[in-house]
C-alpha cells in the first residue's frame, strides 16, 4: 500500500471511528424522553416564546429523563421549588437541605406549563425573552447568569445536551416558520398566575388564535365574550380559563369610575360569573356605583 492510500484509509477509519464514538455517546433514555415530550416544548415556545431546545434540555437534565424521583412520583421535571406563590400540590424532598418543599403536578404537561410560567413571570429572566428563539446559546447562557443553577458549567452542559441530540432543529422547525407568520409577535403577561395578552390595532380573534395555537371559541369563552365581538386595542385576553377567585394577594377591589364588572375580572382573572356569585350580585343587575367594594376571593 503507498503512502497516499495509507493516508486516506486512516483518514477514512479517524471518521468513521469518530462517528462510532459519538453515536456511543448517545442515551436511549434520553432519546425517549425527547420523542415523548417535544410536542410539548414545541408547543410551550409558541405560546411562551422560549426556545424548544432550551425547555428539553432543562427537562432532560433536572430530571434525569425523567427518572428522577421528583419525575416519577410528582411529575416534576424542572426540580421547581414550591416557593411563596405556590398554591397547588406539594411533596417534601432532599435537595440542598433535607427536606425540601417541591411542586407537585397532575401530569408532566402542568410541569412544562409551570416552568414556562416560572420563567416568564420572574423580572430576572425578562432580558431573555428579548433573544431570538433560535439563539439557544443565548438562552443558557441567560439562564445561567439569572441565577437559575448553581453548577458553573450549567449553561455548557445545556448547550452540549442540545447539539449532541440535535434539538435546536425544534426551534427551526417550527420557530422561524412561527417567527415569519408573526414577526410583531404579542408580549404575554400574568395575572392570578394566567397568562395574556393585551390587543393591538388590528388584531383579531383568527390573528391571536393562529399565533399562540388556540382556537377563536376558546378564546372567547375564556374571556366571557360573544361570537359577534369586535377586539378593541387595549382588551385584555386571556390564553387560558380564568380562575374562580383572584390570588392571595388580592383580597378586595374598590370600584373606580369608568370600570365595570367585566373590567375586574379581567384585570384579576376571575371568572364573570364567579364574581357576580361571591358579590351576591345577577348579571342583569345595574352596575356597581364608583366606590362599591367588591370581593375578590
């Protein structure tokens, strides 16, 4: 064999040999668990602009791919601590101190909406959603800096996750698509833990459906409107159906001028009907006088 031949059947066996290497490093478990829950992540970074990537990853590292015992017994695959805020499930676990308040969901997609929740609603990880959605190194970089692991290498690791499974095609996939069909995309925010969104001249209930992937009649139901309703600039929608009573912290509201019952209830996210019932009142009633105090919980 001459020299030039040798050359390349070594070069041929480093590539071949390299590839070997690199599918060994692949975790069945792993590619399980992404199979199982993209469609999830996929659907989160629509509705809350957070990369796809970046939610799998997180899930695939908090949880071990989800045979964490947090994972398996409380369907809690981002190691979400209870916190102040928190009013649902609860299960007690050792972490950095022996045992520790954690949430606890019904099923894993309550864990994905919650963490997408967590991430939104904090003032420290608001500069993040100022980053492309395809731009995951970006986003783990944030993450890191924003305090959301201790591990100095947390953001590296995420990044590696993501580009040895290839994730970052979810967020191509259906990110730019998503980012080209709506490239004036609405900014989300929280109210009684819900998220919404705030109409914009021209808007329509077929625009906001298509954007956050919700149909028009669910978005009127949710918002006690009617079928013929014209979106005004300025409406608040919700994405999701209001709650039955207002959050701890908003016991009671005074009534000021120019607001109305359906007004509080959107500002609060409370159900019109279940503020008329906790304020003994019919909706065919007159309107509240300015400085009636309405209850909220």
């Amino acid at each position: 064999m001459n020299s030039t031949l040798k050359c390349i059947f070594i070069g041929l066996f480093c590539v071949l040999f390299s590839l070997m290497a690199g599918a060994q490093t692949r975790n069945r478990q792993y590619e399980e668990y992404i199979h199982k829950y993209k469609d999830i992540a996929i659907d989160e970074m629509k509705r809350y602009h957070i990369p796809a990537s970046i939610t799998l990853a997180q899930g695939l590292l908090e949880s071990g791919a989800g045979q964490s015992a947090l994972a398996r017994k409380s369907n809690n695959h981002f190691g979400i601590k209870c916190g102040g805020d928190w009013t649902g499930r609860t299960v007690r676990h050792d972490d950095d101190a022996r045992n520790e308040c954690f949430r606890a969901y019904k099923h894993p997609r309550e864990s994905y909406e919650d963490h997408s929740k967590f991430l939104r609603g904090r003032s420290r990880y608001a500069s993040l959603f100022k980053l492309k959605v395809t731009d995951y190194k970006g986003w783990a970089h944030g993450l890191k800096k924003a305090g959301y692991a201790t591990d100095p290498r947390y953001a590296y690791r995420l990044i590696d996750i993501i580009e040895l499974y290839g994730l970052h095609k979810y967020d191509t996939k259906e990110g730019v698509k998503w980012m080209k069909n709506y490239p004036n995309p609405h900014q989300p925010y929280q109210a009684n833990g819900l998220l919404y969104v705030v109409v914009k001249p021209g808007d329509t209930f077929k625009a906001i459906s298509g954007e956050f992937d919700i149909s028009q009649r669910k978005l009127r139901k949710y918002n006690d409107l009617y079928k013929g309703y014209v979106l005004k600039p300025g409406d608040v929608i919700y994405l999701e159906k209001k709650h039955k009573r207002a959050d701890k912290a908003h016991v009671v509201h005074v009534l000021r001028s120019g607001e109305s019952m359906y007004s509080v209830s959107q500002k609060y996210g409370i159900c019109l009907k279940n503020l008329y019932k906790m304020n003994r009142m019919k909706p065919e009633d007159p309107c509240p006088k300015v400085g009636t105090i309405l209850r909220l919980r």
